[in-house]
C-alpha cells in the first residue's frame, strides 16, 4: 500500500522500505546524487535520493511512484527524513513549461489557479477552509439545529436587484439566489431551527478585496427567537470555530504566517455597539464619507456602515463587535422594525477585529403581514413576487430570526489573507470566470 510522505516521517518507518505517490515538486540534480522532492496529494513533502541516471529525464510535476528505505538525518528538509531511493515508476512526465515557478505574479496565479493550487499555501488554505466547514456544520448539529438545502434558482431578490444574477430559466427569467433567508423562513414552520450552506451569486460591480461573485453562505434560522439570541448564537458559533480551527489547523496557520495569539482572545461575550453610539463614535473621530459625486461629508445617523467606517470601528478590537440597531432605510424590507422605536431596525451585523469588516449579518424578520407588504412597496418592489413569503405571514406568522455569514469572510480574518480571492479554490469576481 503506498503511503502519503507525510505518514512515513515517523520513528516507527525508519530502515522500512516504503512506497509513496506523488508529483515532483523541486528537483536538484548532482553529478552523482539527485534529489527530489515529492508531493503528496495532500501537500506532504519528502525529499527522495536517487542515483543521478534513475531520475534523467524528470521534470518538475511529473508525476512518479517511489520505493526506498526511510532514513533519519537531521539535515534533510523538511523534518529530518528522507527517503533513498531504490526504484522509481513515472505516471506521466510533465511538460518542462510548467507555469508556476517560486516567484510569479498574483495575476499568473490566479489565470493559472488550476495548477496553482498545487502550491503549499492554497493547500494549507484548503484545509483551513474543510476544518471550518467541519466544525460549523459539526456545531449546528450538536445545538439542534437541522440541515436544509434551499433552491439556488429563484424568482425573487433577497438583496436587492442590483446584484441579480439574471438567467434564462426555460421561458422564463429567473436569477441565481443572494440567499437562501426566504426559504429558510418557510422551513422554520414546519422544521424549527434550520440551517444551510448553500453557494451565494452577487453581481458585485466593485472591485474589492472582501467580494466575491459567488460565496459560501452559511445560513441559520429559527422560530420563537428575540435578537439576543441570535447574536448568542452566532458567538458561540464563531467562537467554537475559531478556538478548536486554530488547534487543529496550527501547523497550516503557521506556514501562511498567521499569528493566532489575537484569535486565541475570540470568546464570548462579543460587545454589542448601538448603532448610534457607531456613528456618534466615528462622528467624535471626524470619520467622513464619500458621496456618490465624490465630495466628502462627515458621516451621521441614517448612514449605513461601509469597509472603512467598520474598520475605524474594529481596528483596536481583539474580538468582534457587533453593531445593532440599523436604521431600517439601509436594511433590506424582511428587517423588523424596533415596535418601541421607529426607523430602527432589529437587525446586527458582526464585524471582525481589526479591519476585516462584516462577517455576519442577522436579526429579526418582519412578521406582520401589513408592514410587511408595506415595506416591499416602499422599496419599489412588487409584493406578488413575493406572494409566497408573505404567506408565511398569513398562515401561522410567529416571532423569528437567523443570520448569514460569508465563509469567506471568515475565512479571511482567520487565515489574515490580503484578499478574499485567496481563500477560495477557484474564486469568481466581476473580472474572472475562468478557469
Ligand atoms: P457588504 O455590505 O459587506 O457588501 P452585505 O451586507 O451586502 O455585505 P449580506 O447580504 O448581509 O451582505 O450577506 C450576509 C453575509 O454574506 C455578509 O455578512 C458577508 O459575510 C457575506 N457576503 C455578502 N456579500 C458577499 C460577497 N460579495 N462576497 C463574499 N461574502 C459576502
Ligand atoms: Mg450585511
């Protein structure tokens, strides 16, 4: 049975003969001696020495089978063992143009993600990335929470028009879903508390290093709630993630140079910010914004947060804050309004320290069928697109909230990636489809 390099570096292998699988990922030949490095599929590495004739001819990325005898020695890299070499069987000699080198442009990277992602950090990105889906959907179960898939084709807009997707559905025109909320809302009656990973399409126009055109979007709703407890939820839920991602994901955090000592701070409680003391806070700072024509104005009650008010917002946090009460003009139409004070939503978003910006975003969902049919109106949309949703507020309509979290955004502030793009296989912008 071959072995991956990673398992035959252990006391137990050295003076055994061992097969292992894998890819030439750095090749140095001597007169008499070469070495080569091999990849796992699964980004281990060990260094394998041949004589110099065994190994003519290969190439960087050739893909090879190699027995020999594990030997210890402290000066081998990459942990001290090495492999000699006894025979090795070639899969496939790769092509000697191999694009991806030890130094290239990000744009190369990314044209060339399909090989690219070869490379020790977008491996390590993986498995970062596996690690924090396990733990979430390990979390959601063992709370109660059940797993749902909602459609990802959908005649109706959750977040607004601009970022539709639009597609040729038959003879029809649908849109691929900004989020599964809707459905999760309908769910909830007849499930109670559930909750969905389901891939997100924004039409996002801006470049920006937090946008991506399709995101994981980690969804939960539940019946009966007040929005406390859903900001519970979504700090225990981090919380968990962060702690147990950063024990079982060291060593890969280690090699994207990602100090946790500020992570290992991530529990609960998170502060709750008023979202007026937010803007009486950035006001105190003379934080301006910029308008649509360019001029600047200084910030003030009615605006929504962006990148750079979250990031003056959370640059000296450890933990994340969340920001609640948002004006319900710069909320979405499901928001509830606050009964005891209007204009005010209750809704929250969690920002992550130190400038990453909104992770989440949650609150309560408007259940009353008449401001309900009101809002969507007041937003220029047509309630019959949503004759279904409001259903839901005319059959049985009860108290309810949930949240979504990009997993990229996640991803980012945990990994302390300069771009989104970066924490994603294969990502998806305004400017990028391919490969
Ligand atoms: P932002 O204001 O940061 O653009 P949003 O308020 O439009 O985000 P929501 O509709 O609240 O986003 O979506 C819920 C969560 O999904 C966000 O908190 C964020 O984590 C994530 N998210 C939203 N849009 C994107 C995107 N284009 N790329 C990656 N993640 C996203
Ligand atoms: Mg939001």
């Amino acid at each position: 049975m071959p072995l991956r390099a990673s398992q035959i570096k252990s006391p137990e292998y050295v003076g055994r003969e061992v097969t292992i699988r894998g890819w030439v990922y750095r090749l140095r030949k001597q007169k008499e001696n070469a070495f080569v490095i091999v990849r796992d599929d699964r980004g281990g590495v060990v260094q394998c020495i041949f004589s110099a004739d065994k190994v003519a001819g290969l190439t960087i990325e050739s893909s090879i089978e190699v027995t020999g005898v594990v030997i210890q020695d402290a000066r081998a890299p990459e942990g001290g063992y090495e492999i000699k070499g006894k025979s090795i069987k070639v899969y496939n000699i790769a092509g000697i143009d191999y694009p991806i080198g030890e130094y290239q442009s990000d744009e190369l990277l990314l044209d060339k993600r399909h090989l690219a992602l070869r490379t020790r950090k977008m491996v390590a990105m993986a498995k970062i990335r596996a690690t924090v889906l396990d733990l979430s959907r390990r979390w959601f179960v063992e709370n109660g929470w059940m797993e749902v898939t909602a459609p990802t084709i959908v005649k109706g807009a959750v977040e607004g028009g601009s970022t539709l997707f639009k597609l040729k559905y038959f003879d029809e025109e649908a849109y691929l879903s900004q989020s599964a909320q809707l459905y999760l809302e309908a769910m909830i009656f007849a499930l109670g508390p559930v909750w969905s990973l389901t891939p997100s399409f924004r039409a996002e126009k801006s470049r920006t290093v937090r946008h991506l055109a399709e995101f994981s979007h980690l969804e939960a709703e539940a019946p009966w709630v007040m929005l406390e407890d859903i900001l519970l939820v979504q700090e225990q839920l981090v919380s968990h993630v962060i702690q147990s991602a950063i024990k079982e994901r060291a060593e890969e955090l280690a090699y994207l140079k990602r100090d946790t000592a500020d992570l290992k701070k991530v529990e609960p409680p998170f502060e709750r910010l008023p979202y007026d003391k937010a803007i009486e806070m950035l006001r105190s700072k003379g934080f301006a914004i910029t308008e649509e024509d360019g001029s600047k104005r200084e910030i003030r009650v009615g605006d929504d947060l962006n990148i750079d008010s979250e990031r003056e917002l959370t640059k000296d946090a450890s933990k994340p804050i969340f920001v609640i009460g948002y004006p319900i003009a710069v909320k979405p139409f499901y928001v509830k309004e606050d009964p005891d004070h209007r204009g005010v939503g209750q809704a929250a978003d969690m920002l992550a320290p130190a400038g990453f910006g909104e992770i989440t975003s949650g609150g309560l969902r408007e259940d009353d069928i008449v401001s309900m049919t009101e809002r969507i109106k007041k937003e220029g949309l047509d309630p019959a697109a949503y004759d279904w949703y409001l259903d839901l507020r005319k059959y049985g309509s009860v108290p309810h909230g949930g949240f979504g979290l990009g997993i990229e955004r996640l991803m980012r502030w945990i990994t302390n990636a300069d771009d989104i793009k970066d924490t994603v296989l294969f990502p998806r912008t305004m400017s990028r489809v391919t490969p």
